[in-house]
C-alpha cells in the first residue's frame, strides 16, 4: 500500500536537527530555480526527468521528501515515485517557500 504521506516543514525541520539517517530531499524544480535556492541538502532531479533517473539516483528503503513549484507539482512528482514502486514518499506542503518561513536551512545562490 503506497503511503501519501504530507510533509510539514516543522517535522522534516525535526528530522534534519537530529540527524536522523535514511532519507533522501528530492527536488524536482528545473535546475535554474534549484541552483537560485533550495532546502540543504535537496539533490535536482526535475520533474521531466524523474521517470528516467529516479531508480538509479534514488533508494527505495529510504523516505524520500520532495518538493517542486507548487503543492501540485509536488503531488504529481510523488504520484510518479510511488507509481515506480518508492513506497516512502512525503510531499513537503508549501515547498521551499515554507521552509524559508519557518529558519529551514537553504543553499544556492539566493540563500
């Protein structure tokens, strides 16, 4: 059964400051936008290449966070992972935008 899984800046904002191991921040915006700024730590895999490069860039027994342009760019790039067999996959509501608002560490030119 696929988890759909909804994300809130504050739990991954949790997980980061703990260290916790085992997963992986997938941003799935095209690489201008990500390199302008992104969530630390988040690796580029736009959202036209996900089909292609998610089962060698990704691993399955890993919870996968991921974020795009919008709650809906978000939801159908999770829709693709899950259609590809990542069980794990959690949609951060209100991508980099929340996670500025909350202090969440960012990287890129314009953080």
């Amino acid at each position: 059964m696929s988890n759909s899984l909804v994300a809130d800046v504050h739990d991954l904002k949790t997980r980061l400051q703990w260290g916790q191991p085992g997963f992986t921040i997938v941003d799935v915006r095209d690489r201008h936008t990500y390199n302008h700024g992104r969530i630390s730590g988040a690796i580029p895999i736009p959202l036209n290449d996900l089909v292609s490069k998610a089962k060698s860039a990704l691993h399955k027994e890993r919870h996968i966070y991921i974020y795009g342009d919008s709650d809906e760019h978000t939801t159908q790039a999770a829709q693709i992972l899950r259609g590809q067999g990542f069980a794990e996959v959690a949609e951060i509501k209100g991508g980099l935008a929340a996670w500025i608002s909350i202090g969440g560490a960012t990287e890129g030119v314009g953080a």
